[in-house]
C-alpha cells in the first residue's frame, strides 16, 4: 500500500460517525472473541454483512503506523484494520473498493483517549489515497451507544435488544470456560469445547436472534452448559480465586494481554474477569446519573424546554437500565441453575462501595470507578487475590493502582498491578507466580469463595 502524508482533516468529519450499514461489510475488530463473534452474527441475522477481522497478525503495521504515545489498544487495532485492507486488497485486486466497507470503532466522551482512537486512525487511513473512501462507523458513549441511523429504523429496538442479549450470553461462556479449565481432565479439552460452542451460539444468534427467539438461544446455551460440566475433573481440589480488573480491551483481548488468564491458571488458579455487560450497564446508569443532574440544575434555573428534553433523557435511561438488569438477571439465574458461575456486579452497588469507602468518585468518570470498586467487592466476597490489568501508560488504571494498591495492604488480600504494552518482560511472569503464592497463602489461611448455584 502507497502512502502520502495528508494536510487536510476534513474527513474526520466526513468519514467518521454514523452510516448506514446496509450494503456494506461491516468490519469489528476483535477485543473479547465470544462476545465479537456473536456481535457479528446478532448483526448477520439483521441482514447486515459483519465479520470479525483476524487480530493481532498486524501488530507490526500498527506499530509502524504510529509514534509509540498511542494507547496500546489503539495500536493493535490500527494494525488489525491495516492488516485485513492489505490482505482484502491482494485477494480482490482491481475489484477491491473502499466504499464497500464500513470500519467499526467506537468512542467515549471522555475524560481519556478512547475518543481519539477512531480520528487517528482515520489520519492514518488517509495516508493511503486507496483507502480514503472507507468510513469508519462509530458509536458513543454520549448517547448510550444509541443505533439510531446505522439500521433502519424499525429494527433499532430488536437489534438493540439481541445485541444486549448476546453480550450476556457470551459473558456467560466466558464465565463457564474459566470455571471449568482450571478442572479439565484433559490439557485442551476446555479451548476446544469453548470455539465449538462460540461457533454454535453464534449460529443461535444469527437464526434465531432477528425473531427475538430468547428462549430457544437460551435452550442452546443450556446444552452448552451441561457438555462444558462434563469437562471437569470432580477430584481436582477448589484452587484460589482471583478476580481481574482493569481497561476493557486489555483485560479482554488474549494477544493484547499476552494470555494472562492461562498464565494466572498455570500457576494454580481459578480467575473470573470483569464483564464486558458491565461496561455497558455503566455507560446506561452514567447517561441516567447525568440526565437527573442536568434536569435538577434546570428546575432551578427554570428554563422548561430543557426540563422536558431532560425528563425525555431520564425515561430513556432508567427503563434501557432496568431492562439490561432484568435481562442479565434473568440469564444468570438460568445458567446457575445448572453451574456455579459467579454473578455479576451491579453498578449501583459499585458506586454505594465507593461512597461508603470514600476513594473515588463516579463523577469522575471513566473505568477507574468500576475498577477500584471492583477490586473492593472481590475483596469484600472473599476473593483470594485481585490483579488490574490495563495498557501501559493507561489513565484510569494508573490511578486506580495509585488509589487501591495501600487499601489492599491494609486488608491484606494479594493484588497486582499488569501493565502491557507489545513488549514481552521476564519479569512480569516472575510477579505472577510470587501473587499465586500469596494468594495460596491467602486461600489456606481464609479458604475461598463458592459461587453458588441459583
Ligand atoms: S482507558 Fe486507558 S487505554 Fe483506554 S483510552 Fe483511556 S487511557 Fe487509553
């Protein structure tokens, strides 16, 4: 691919934000592999061509296309968007045409990078004349990830509803494959199982999604469930359980993370992730925490117009939230009818810790406020250990491990903090195998928590 240097920013503009995505191949990169996978397919069920783009392979043409002050997220999926143009660009040849495609990157409002990440990357797409038509498809945090003008407009609230769903239902694989690969019989047997019911889920999600068939992905989810339980050796002794906070990407994407859930399992652990529908939920109760606040300021300075648009915002919020809690609920309550998975963190109850704790604010924003919580309430269940793993450089966990690291001495529960970048450091596997053998200490002296059935 040629590149030129561009003197012209116009196509932040023009080339970034929301288009319609009907005719075009829509192109996710990967962070979480379940959830992505089933994202696409929620997307193909909507008759909407999405795919999954290969990750990590163009690692090295993100860091080539980009000055090192990035975040690292924002490199590895710079590289993985080079990566499938290059190879999509040798396959097709002269039939190879930008306008077909719709990149997705989404954003946030701040107060960190992650807005950012979709205007450099277009700097960079623009450096290549051949690549200047493709859009790149964006949803923000400023509206609560609204789909309004992506699809039409009498399938939003369906699409809306199944995409939901499915972020549940691959937060619930995620949760089953860390609980029963600690106990597998066989070395393997668990990645194996996994990629077969990813790809049968998906299948659920494309088929039965668009006729919004909730009870019958949930009967496929329940024969996925029970052949996963089979995986597990009943003589293998409960390990020490550790929870993960952190940036969402990293603490999501394997390569990025350099496999730190295996690496964290290999010295003896059993661990469980933050969730991706978290994320999600809190996005949904900030948008509700901010519409109340704006609408209190405008009562008090009177002004009606902006008292109702306000009241409009609150209604939206509080029953998008009250539905995702009550889904989310729901399909918890039925997986742990059949495995003790632990359940999910409630966001309310996240930002009740950290006013009880006084540490941090939500109105500061950002996931520092579910980390630092998080971190608590793995401590307050009796988890054996707490790792936080961001980005090198990462704001929000920068001050999260400056905030919690002196509070977790004090309890004296493990914790570690696991900065990456695309450097691979002897040491950091060093780190981790002295935390396990403090979290082992942990476990003998205040043995674990059960996770329960429903
Ligand atoms: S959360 Fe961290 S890695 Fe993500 S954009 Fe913000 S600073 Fe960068």
């Amino acid at each position: 691919m040629e590149h030129e240097n561009i003197n012209t920013f116009k196509s932040l503009v023009n080339n970034v934000g929301r288009f319609n995505l009907s005719n075009k191949t829509v192109l996710f990169p990967e962070m979480n592999r379940i959830g992505c996978n089933l994202l696409a397919a929620t997307f193909r069920g909507f008759d909407i061509n999405a795919m999954v783009m290969e990750t990590h392979k163009g690692i090295d043409l993100g860091l080539e296309y980009s000055s090192g002050k990035e975040c690292y997220p924002c490199q590895v999926t710079l590289g993985d968007i080079l990566y499938f143009l290059k190879k999509e660009m040798e396959r097709m040849g002269n039939d190879f045409n930008p306008d077909d495609y719709i990149y997705f990157m989404p954003e946030a409002d701040g107060p960190c990078r992650f807005g950012m990440y979709n205007k450099y990357q277009r700097i960079v797409l623009d450096s290549f004349p051949q690549l200047e038509n493709l859009k790149i498809g964006s949803l923000s945090t400023e509206d609560g990830y609204s789909l309004h003008g992506i699809v039409a407009e009498d399938v939003v609230a369906d699409l809306r509803k199944v995409t939901y769903f499915s972020i549940i239902v691959a937060d619930i694989l995620d949760r089953l494959l860390w609980r029963i690969r600690p106990y597998e019989r066989q070395r393997g047997m668990a990645d194996e199982f996994i990629e077969k019911a990813m790809r049968n889920m998906a299948d659920a999600f494309e088929t039965r999604g668009p006729k919004r068939d909730f009870k019958g992905i949930l009967k496929r989810l329940e024969e996925a469930i029970k052949e996963g339980k089979m995986i597990m050796d009943p003589n293998i002794p409960p390990k020490p359980l550790i929870g993960i906070v952190g940036e969402i990407y990293l603490r999501s994407h394997v390569h990025s993370n350099q496999d730190l859930i295996k690496t964290l399992e290999r010295y003896g652990a059993e661990v469980v992730n933050a969730s991706i529908a978290e994320w999600v939920n809190y996005i949904t109760y900030s948008k509700l925490k901010e519409a109340k606040s704006k609408f209190m300021l405008n009562i008090k300075q009177f002004r009606p117009d902006r008292i109702i648009r306000y009241l409009k915002d609150i209604a939206r919020f509080s029953s998008e939230l009250f539905y995702q809690e009550w889904r989310q609920k729901q399909v918890y309550r039925f997986a742990k009818t059949l495995i003790d998975i632990p359940n999910d963190h409630k966001v309310a109850h996240l930002e009740e810790i950290l006013r009880e704790e006084d540490l941090f604010s939500f109105d500061v924003g950002t996931e520092a406020c579910l980390s630092i919580s998080g971190i608590l309430q793995y401590a307050r269940e009796g988890y054996n250990g707490v790792v936080n793993v961001y980005p090198f450089t990462c704001m929000p966990s920068t001050a999260t491990s400056a905030v919690i690291g002196p509070v977790m001495n004090g309890l004296g529960v493990p914790y570690l903090d696991t900065p990456y970048d695309s450097s691979i450091q002897p040491y950091r596997e060093a780190a981790i195998r002295t935390f396990m053998y403090q979290a082992h200490q942990h476990m003998e002296r205040n043995g674990r928590k059960r996770h329960g059935f429903a």
